[in-house]
C-alpha cells in the first residue's frame, strides 16, 4: 500500500474512532484529483464502515463523468470545479468509481474503490 494510502485509511480510522464520530452524523470528506487520466497521490482504496456518510470531492484537470458502481452515482466533472459525489455507505462491499470519456471516446477505468464493511 502507497503510503498517501495509508494516511487515508489511518485518518478514516481515527475518525471513526472519535467518540461521536461516525455515530454523531458526521460527513465524512475525501478529496480526489484526476491529473493526466489518473488520480494523483490516493490510495485506491476508500475504507468505510456501513452506515458512515461520505463525500467525495473530485478535481479533474479534463471533462468527464464518474460512475460509482453498485450506488449507481454519477458525476459530471469539468476543469477548474470541484464537483462532489456524497452518499451514505448503506450497502457493504466493495465498489469501483469508473470514469467514462477521459480518453475522449467511450471507454472507462477503474479509478478508486469504496470498501464498505459491515457493522
């Protein structure tokens, strides 16, 4: 695991740990950058427990749409905004957010995956 991997699943955990944390209703933020078709300095794993509620904030240096699987999320991201995809990890698993049309055509890949683990 990369090591800017495992300060996010570090933070994520001591978060979670903070009396009040997770339980309080607290959001839970994220922030993710796509530079040159690929996401920089993250691990490629979002660790959550069900029933956390998360924001994913996305920065892309290109126009495309991000897809996470299994929420059946979308996001249109465009240069120079922050766009945010934000759920509640009701469902254990582990699901890909994909991005569709960074190569200028119609294809995708795999850019991050949430694992959410059961109470």
């Amino acid at each position: 695991m990369c090591r800017n991997a495992a300060r996010l699943v570090l933070s994520l955990a001591l978060l979670a740990a903070i009396p009040g944390g997770a339980d309080s209703g607290e959001i839970k933020q994220v922030r993710l950058q796509i530079q040159n078709r690929q996401l920089s300095e993250t691990g490629e794993t979002v660790r959550l427990s069900q029933g956390d509620r998360i924001e994913l904030h996305w920065v892309s240096d290109e126009p495309a749409e991000l897809h996470l699987h299994g929420y059946d999320i979308t996001l249109k991201v465009v240069p120079g905004k922050t766009g945010v995809m934000a759920l509640a990890a009701d469902v254990p698993g582990r699901f890909p957010v994909t991005a569709h049309g960074l190569d200028g055509g119609h294809g995708h890949q795999t850019l991050i995956y949430l694992e959410i683990y059961p109470e």
